[in-house]
C-alpha cells in the first residue's frame, strides 16, 4: 500500500505590510552611510590586499569565461545596466572575454543590445572563446589602441543612431591613457547612462602597499582615480553615484560608477 498522503491547511496567510519601499530607503540608505565610513573601507581594503597573493581578482568567471573582476564590481554593473538598460555597452579591455560575455548575457536578459570590446590585443584563442560562444550574437570585438582614433572611429560606426550607450574602461590602467580614454568616449555615453572607470581602487594604494604580482603596477598618482578626478574637473555631465559606489567595499572601483546626468 501506498504512502497516505494528507493534505495540510494552507497556512494561515499572515496580514503583512508592503515594505519595499522602505525596504529600498534602508538600502540607499545604509550604503551611502557605508561610503562615508573610511574605517569599514580601510578594513577592505586590507583584506583585498592580503588575497592579492592568490590573485583574487583572476579567480572568477562568467558562464565559463575568466573575468577578471572582484564579485561586488559584477553586481554593482549588474546593477547599472538592469537600471538604465543601455543599447550599446563599449568596453575598453576584453582580455579573456569574461566581462564582454557578462555584459553581453545581461543584455541578453533585458532582450535588446549589444556589447563592443575594445583590446588592443585579442589573442586567436580568447577570440575563439569569445565567438564561440552563446553570447556572442550580442558582442563585436574591435582590436586596436583603445584611444587612438581611429580605432574611435571604428567604435562610432557600430553606434546606431539615437542608441543609448554605457562605457565601461578597463584597459591600460595609466592616469594619461586613462584621460585619453575618458575624453574619447565620455562624450559617447547619453543621458542617464554609466560611465564606469574600472580599478579606481589603485588610487587609495601608495607604492608600497601595490600588488607586486601584476606585469605592470599602478598606485596612486598614476592610476584611474587620478585621470577621473582630473576629467570631472572639466565636464559637469558625470555625477558619481553615491548609492552604488558607497557599497563598493571589497571592489576594484570604488567611486569609478559614473552617470551621465546631462543630455
Ligand atoms: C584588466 S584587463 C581587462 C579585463 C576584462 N575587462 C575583464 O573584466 O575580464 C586589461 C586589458 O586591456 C588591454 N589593453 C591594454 N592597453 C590597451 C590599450 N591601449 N588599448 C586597448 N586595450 C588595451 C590588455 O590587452 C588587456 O586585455
């Protein structure tokens, strides 16, 4: 004989209040309290430095792809683009594919866009991965110095007209490559879009704090934080997010999550 099976009365369904709302004030809340605590931040950033003798940041992927990214970074950018569901993202710095991958499968869930990855070097077999993949129907690769311009010129023309359009600068991580990169392609980022200035985090690492393990070291004074700082100077179109980068603890871009709030 079969097992009885017994039906239970449905719970009592309990009287609840609709706290969303509050619920986001709580989170927009905390985590612009959390941007102002510079002893929360320094305690990260410790801990972030200690991991970098694993590598951290090389120890993750996306569907498959490594992606050289901390996991709060791929939230927050999660973030960004399920809020402002732009029609083109332009990265500068594929390496192994993970971020353009990232991207290009939330793109895939919003059910429009494409991402363009910028490199000057993509390798045959990170090439392979990246067009073998099932994102790759939404992802254009362009090789070249990403601020040279006529390597801008090839980004402009995989623009449609009227796209709004996110960046995302990941590559040569230099203060002047950086301006260089934020004069060519911040002005391609349209009204209530992210600029993001990936590895910001080098700006609050004095030489001698820096990880050694890279084939190039960046610390402050010649770092993205620098060239950032130096760009808001001259454009009034950026607002830092104080929400999204007040949360970015154990993050490589702390204060590097831009949005365009001028047309
Ligand atoms: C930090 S990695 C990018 C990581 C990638 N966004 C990810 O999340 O997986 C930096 C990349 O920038 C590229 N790069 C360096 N200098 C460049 C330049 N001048 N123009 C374009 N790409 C450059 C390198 O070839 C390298 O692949």
């Amino acid at each position: 004989m079969g097992a009885v099976v017994t039906e239970r009365e449905p719970a009592e369904k309990k009287m609840t209040t609709d706290d969303r709302d509050q619920f986001s004030s709580m989170v927009r809340e905390l985590s612009i309290a959390l941007g102002k605590d510079g002893v929360v931040f320094a305690q990260a950033l410790d801990a972030l430095l200690a991991a970098d003798k694993y590598q951290y940041p090389y120890l993750w992927s996306w569907m498959g792809v490594p992606i050289i990214q901390l996991p709060p970074d791929i939230i927050a950018t999660q973030e960004v683009i399920f809020a402002a569901k732009p029609d083109i993202i332009i990265e500068t710095g594929v390496a192994r594919g993970g971020s353009v991958i990232f991207m290009a499968s939330m793109l895939e869930l919003t059910g429009k866009g494409k991402v363009i990855g910028v490199d000057i070097d993509i390798r045959l077999h990170n090439r392979e991965t990246i067009q073998n993949h099932q994102m790759a129907k939404r992802i254009s690769l362009i090789e070249g110095p990403s601020a040279d311009a006529a390597t801008l010129a090839r980004v402009r023309a995989e623009i449609p007209a009227n796209a709004s359009v996110m960046v995302v600068l990941d590559s040569d991580h230099s203060r002047d490559h950086v301006l260089a990169e934020l004069r060519a392609y911040g002005p391609l980022v349209t009204h209530g879009q992210y600029l993001v200035v990936a590895d910001t985090l080098m700006g609050h690492i004095d030489e001698q704090r820096a990880p050694k393990s890279r084939s190039k070291m960046w610390f402050k004074g010649n770092e993205p934080l620098s060239a950032l700082n130096i760009f808001l100077g001259e454009t009034d179109r950026f607002a830092i997010d104080p929400v999204i980068n007040g949360k970015l603890i154990f993050s490589s871009s702390p204060g590097g999550y831009l949005r365009c709030v001028v047309p």
